[in-house]
C-alpha cells in the first residue's frame, strides 16, 4: 500500500503506516522477528552444547551439527534479516510497512520451519515447511522494490533469492543429493555482502550524525574509490569461495578483501565513538567482518595454521552476531521512540557476546582447553542473547513512547 492513501485519508493505518487494529508486537518487523531471533539464539546454542556433550540428536532431517549450522544461519540471521528488510523497505520504497496479519503470518512461517527442521523426519516435507518463509519473504521484498521502483535496492532482494536458495541446497545436502558445503559458502556470503553493503551505509552515517551534533571537525570520508574497491574485491572474493573455496586466488582475494575492509573502516573515525557504546559497536562488527575474511583467506593460504573452525565463528559468531546485535538494539530503541543510548544492560550484551565470540575463534588453538573454552563461549555468547530478550522485551511488545 502506498503512503499517498494516508494522504487520501486511508483510516485503517496510523501516521506512521501502521494498523490500528494490530497489537503492537505486530506493528512493523523488526519487533516480533528480532524477539524471535534473541529467544532462537538464547536457546538453541545450549541444546547444541548439550548434544555435542552427549551425542544426542533430534528427530528432524538434520544431523546435529548440521542442524547447529542451519539454525544459527537460516534460523536466527533468517529472522533478523526479516525484522531489518522489512522495516527497512517502507524508507526505501515510500510504501507502508508490513502490519497486522500478514506480518504473524510471515512469523508463524518462520517459526514452522524451526519446528519443522527440528522434528519433521521427513526430508521432502521438512524442505517445502522450512522454504516457505524466506521464499515468501523474498517475494514480499521483491513486489514492494519493484511496486516502488527501488532499483538501488533490488541487489538486497537479490540476495535474499540467493539465502532462500542456500537453504533449499542445505536440506539438500543433508538427503544426500549434493555435496557437501556449498550451501554454507552460499548463505555466509550473502550474509558478509549485506553486511559490507547494508553496514557500509549506517555505520558511516550514524557516525557522522553523531559527531556532526557533537560539532567534531574530523568527520568519516565519503563514500569513493577506495569504498568502491572494497566491495567490489569483497564480492569477487565471496563468489570465489563459493565456487573455487580451495584456489590461491580466493585465498588472495578474501585477504585482500579483508585489507581493503580495514582501510575503509579506518576512513569512518570509529576512535571518536568510544563514549557511545551502541555507535562503537557498529564499528567493532565491521572489524569483526575484516578479520574474519583475512582469517579465512590465511586458511586457504597456508592449510593447517588457521583452523577452519576458528575462521568460520570469526565471521558467524563475531561479525554476525555484534553487528545484528548492533542492529536490533538500535532499531529497537529507535523506532519505538526511546533514546538511542546504551544503558548498562545494553553495553552488557555487547561485552558478553564479543568475549564469547572470541573465545570461541580462540578455542580451537588450545588443544588440552577446548572444550572448557567451548563452554565458556557458548554460555558468554548464549548468554547475551538472553539478556537482549529480557531487556527488550517490553520494548519490542509495548506501545511506541
């Protein structure tokens, strides 16, 4: 629906698109999707330290560290991928935000594929369940980039087709019909393009309005050719790890990338954000990206330095997690009308979810402490998401202040 039918007088939606009739967990996506996603992360990382403890599994198609996998990715960065596009695209677009109805309906698909992936031992009926919510979500940022002739965003939608696709070649993989890894590659680079591309836009932007308000001189460079370069080696390195992921070249391109990345975060004057934990933390996940590219690079480079493992939860458990981290707490705060500050609670989820992070990169390193450091990691990390749920919870179900 365009916003011209509020000025027309459209009664059914409120100044700010939003149903009036809907409660307000159901008001724009970010709010059921994110609460989702901190409860899904909060849990799951438990069960799957419990199964790799006692060689348990579950019914569904899934092996258990396959299911791990799965769920972290199209799980939990599924939702918050939801809750950003989808209050992302009426800013976009000019049209109204996804309310009401059809917004439960997108989340009861996302939670069926949870339930589905975790108990439906039938692989065909487990696949068509679990594909339902990002095929549909995809199709639903597709009409309103196409409705609103949003060119410049349809590469976003673009990438979603690919992590709807990546899912489908994971329960593939998991019947036995394709090789192994391709499917990870896929969605884990469609995650780390969103974040060069989606966290290249805000992290400078909402750098330079903070600063600008503070009257600093040394404001972050506009986006140029060092900008266009480090996207464009991160999207040829990306596409090389997918299809090449053992070739001298991709190895050289992730580190270059991963160069390249530094440079540009190092343009953005992050060292000015220090006093403001919910700015700096932006930062912090952009570096998080960085470093992970050049550990995977160094991997391929020099086989057995730097254990796969290692490099993958550098850009899983580190860039991923601080940078949705980064952005839900922002979102949330922001779009229900609060001031957009850490308070203690806030800065806590970022330090447990950071050290738990890098505990889990460090881990595979020490051979007698792995699987107390193992521990540490996920109780830090699982944690942290725990934490946002408890903090934000009125905030995400509650009435806009």
């Amino acid at each position: 629906m365009p916003r011209r039918r509020l000025r027309e007088g459209e009664r059914t939606r409120d100044g700010r698109g939003r149903l009036r009739s809907a409660r307000p967990l159901l008001h724009y996506g970010f709010r059921p999707f994110f609460l989702l996603a901190g409860i899904h992360a909060a849990a799951a990382i438990p069960l799957w330290l419990w199964f790799f403890a006692n060689g348990a599994a579950l019914p569904g198609p899934f092996p258990p560290l396959s299911w791990h996998v799965h769920e972290m990715l199209f799980g939990y960065l599924g939702a918050v991928i939801a809750g950003f596009i989808l209050t992302a695209i009426p800013n976009w677009t000019g049209r109204l935000p996804l309310s009401g109805t059809p917004l439960a309906v997108l989340a009861l698909l996302w939670l069926a594929g949870r339930l589905a992936t975790a108990s439906v031992s039938v692989p065909l009926a487990a696949t068509f369940i679990d594909l339902s919510f990002p095929v549909v979500l995809a199709g639903a940022v597709w009409r309103e980039i196409l409705a609103g002739r949003n060119w410049r965003n349809a590469p976003v939608a673009l990438m979603l087709t690919l992590f709807a696709l990546a899912n489908g070649l994971h329960h593939g993989e998991a019947a036995g019909l394709l090789q192994e890894g391709l499917a990870i590659r896929l969605a884990l680079s469609v995650a780390a393009m969103l974040m060069a591309l989606i966290g290249g836009r805000i992290v400078p932007s909402f750098t330079r309005n903070w600063l600008v308000k503070r009257g600093a001189r040394a404001l972050p460079a506009a986006f140029g050719l060092l900008d266009k370069a480090a996207l464009g080696t991160t999207a040829i390195a990306l596409v090389g790890w997918i299809t090449l992921p053992e070739t001298t070249f991709t190895g050289t391109a992730l580190l270059l990338a991963g160069i390249l990345l530094f440079a540009r975060l190092s343009r953005w004057q992050g060292w000015q954000t220090g006093r403001e934990a919910i700015l700096l933390i932006l930062h912090i996940g952009y570096a998080w990206l960085a470093g992970a590219l050049l550990l995977i690079g160094a991997g391929i480079l020099a086989p057995g330095t730097i254990p796969a493992s290692a490099a993958i939860h550098a850009l899983t458990a580190g860039a991923i997690a601080t940078m949705t981290l980064a952005v839900m707490t922002r979102a949330s705060l922001g779009h229900t009308g609060r001031d957009i500050r850490a308070d203690g609670w806030t800065a806590a989820i970022y330090l447990m979810a950071n050290a738990g992070a890098l505990l889990r990169v460090i881990a595979p390193f020490a051979a007698q402490g792995y699987l107390p450091l193992l521990a540490a990691a996920g109780t830090l990390w699982s944690g942290a998401f725990l934490l946002f749920v408890l903090r934000y919870w009125r905030v995400l179900t509650g009435p806009r202040l």
